[in-house]
C-alpha cells in the first residue's frame, strides 16, 4: 500500500460515519447516499495531494456536500420534501435504521427533518449532528459566518414550530 493512500485512510476513516450521516440526511435515500459517499470518497483521495488544511473532517464533509449538489441539482434541492418522500422516510422496512428509529418521537424528528428547506438542514445537521463549530460549517457549505448563524436560528425555530405542531 503506498504511503499517500495509507495516509488518506488514516485520515478519512474515522470520518466516514460522518460523512455518510451528511449524505443521507441531505440525500433522503440510503442508496442515493451510499453512491454520494462512494463518489465522495473517490474525489477526496484524488484531490488529497492537494489537502493542506490541519482540519481534514470539514475538507471530507465539504466534498460530499458539493457531490450531493451535483447529483440532486438546483431545482431538486430549494424544493422542501414532498410526500413520496414523506413517506420513504417513514418506511417500515425492516433495516439499520429502523433499528435506531424505533421510538415515535424519533420517527417524527426524522419526518421534520425531512421537511425543512435543504440550506436549514445541512447545517442542523453540522451543527446538532456532527458537532461542527460555526467556522467549519462555513467552510463546508462556503458561506459565511453570519450566513451560517442565520440559517442555523431559522433551522431551530422551524424545527421548533414544526415539532409543537399537533398532527
């Protein structure tokens, strides 16, 4: 094994949770999200000649980010969720993640999540999910801090008015 892929390894796996939470809360679909993280994976070790940041989770999360961008396109991704997607996410099919979903306010979460406009979530998801700080969420999504800060207050107020909301 060469040392620069012996490196990337050391690197990049212990991220890979991270990145494939990343991918499928912002895909909506395991299939979708294990082929963005394959893709991600692939252009990550191809571009790690050039890595010279101290910081390689937010570089990883920032790759997968930008290849959901481009498989879902920019219509797909400002719609919030329909119903068809609604309802995959609430899929009884008997998997890893009904496994971890098993209690209802969990379910409900997850439906709620689905919900919320892509820009709210990704960095929800950052922050409340992968423990990112402001500065690397900005550096994931390439906006600014203010931006980051912003979208954050809205993504908790909606989640907030969402989950309050009797069925």
């Amino acid at each position: 094994m060469s040392n620069s892929r012996a490196q990337f390894e050391a690197l990049a796996l212990p991220h890979l949770d991270a990145a494939y939470n990343l991918a499928r809360w912002l895909a909506r679909s395991e299939t979708d999200a294990e082929d963005i993280l394959q893709d991600a994976m692939l252009r990550a070790f191809r571009a790690f000649g050039g890595f010279r940041g101290e910081n390689f989770r937010p570089w990883l999360l920032a790759i997968v980010r930008n290849c959901w961008r481009n498989r879902a396109g920019d219509a797909a991704r400002h719609r919030a969720g329909d119903e068809q997607d609604l309802a995959a996410m609430a899929s009884d099919e008997a998997g890893p993640e009904l496994l971890a979903m098993q209690s209802s306010e969990a379910r409900r979460l997850k439906v709620i999540m689905a919900l919320l406009p892509d820009d709210f979530r990704e960095v929800l998801i950052l922050r409340e999910m992968e423990d990112l700080s402001y500065q690397q969420i900005a550096e994931v999504t390439q906006v600014p801090i203010g931006t980051v800060m912003s979208r954050l207050a809205r993504a908790r107020t909606l989640l907030r008015d969402k989950w309050n909301e009797r069925p």
